[in-house]
C-alpha cells in the first residue's frame, strides 16, 4: 500500500483564490480549511500514520503521510478526520448561543467543506474513501480501475448539472467553474 500523501492542489488554490475573493468572510473560511486539515493530522495520529511533512505557504497546504503499515480501514479514517472535524465543529457552533453573519457563514462553510470532501472524485477525500473502499474487496488493479471509473464519471455528472444551472437559471457560476476545475486536474491526475 502506498503512503497516503495529501495535496492542495491546482483546483484547490484556485477555488480558494475565487472562495476568498467572493467570500463575506475570508478569515472563517481559511479558519474552515485549517480546521479541515487539523482534522486529517488528528485522525492519522489515531490510526498510527506518521506525519511525514507539513508544509504551510501562502494560499498553500501540503501534508505527506506515511501510511505504509496501515490497513485499508485506517486509511479511510484517515480521510474522513477532515469531513468529520468539519461536520463536529459547524454542529458546535449551531448549538452555541451566537448569532449573526459570521456563525452562519462559518457554519455554511464548515458543511460544504465536508459535503465536497465526501464527493467520490480521486482528488478529493470522498475518492480516496472509495478507492480504499473498493481496495478492501477488489484487488489493487481492478480497485483502481474502478476508482478512476467512478471518479471521472462523478466529475463529468458534475459539470453537466453546472452547465445545466447555468443555462437554465444563469446561475451558480461558481459551481461551473469548480467542476472544470475539477475536470482539469482529474485530467493531469491520470496522466
């Protein structure tokens, strides 16, 4: 099993760059990624993955893993440490007294964060809980045949439906531009 390597990528410094420049509140949505993140470091401690490198620069997150000696079930909860730490601090702050744009905003952010990790796309988290997933029952060329599989016909089903929003609502540009972001580094990812 390789080691589990996590990288924000081409799509993810460009959705960032869009997120922060139409975002009411730049501060909680990087404070929703670093918390994201802070996640995956939690949940691979626990799951005995020894964090390999941490680098931090602007607009840029990488965090290597080595997950050499996990098994496929722990690799997963590696992955799902990013979308449950999301989804446990958005329910924290919904039961908290505290009102206003900011809570709203951090709340919205934090479940579209973890909703969009779980999308099963190879590059997000959601595709590598599939591909684990498949691994545990298929054997490793046919897991990842079946992976890429489904992540490249998640990735097109979404830019239909973005197209779909614009066409018919002329709205949702975001979503457009995420999916051919998408689409474009799955393209570089499998080549």
């Amino acid at each position: 099993m390789e080691g589990f390597s996590e990288k924000v990528g081409i799509l993810a410094l460009l959705v960032t760059t869009l997120s922060l420049g139409t975002s009411p509140h730049p501060i909680i949505l990087i404070f929703s990624y670093l918390i994201h993140e802070l996640g995956h470091l939690v949940f691979s401690s626990l799951a005995g993955a020894k964090l390999k490198k941490l680098k931090i620069g602007p607009l840029h997150l990488s965090i290597s893993y080595d997950t050499s000696g996990l098994t496929y079930k722990r690799e997963i909860l590696v992955q799902l440490g990013g979308i449950a730490f999301n989804l446990f601090f958005a329910l924290c702050a919904l039961a908290l007294p505290i009102k206003g744009n900011g809570a709203e905003f951090f709340i919205v952010s934090n479940f579209s964060l973890a909703a969009m990790n779980l999308y099963p796309v190879s590059i997000l988290d959601g595709g590598g809980i599939l591909k684990n997933v498949f691994s545990l029952f298929l054997s490793g060329g046919v897991a990842e045949k079946a992976s890429r599989t489904v992540s490249l016909v998640c990735g097109i089903l979404m830019w239909l439906v973005a197209v779909y929003l614009q066409i018919i609502f002329k709205s949702n540009l975001s979503l457009f531009i995420i999916s051919v972001l998408l689409l474009v580094e799955l393209c570089f990812s499998y080549s």
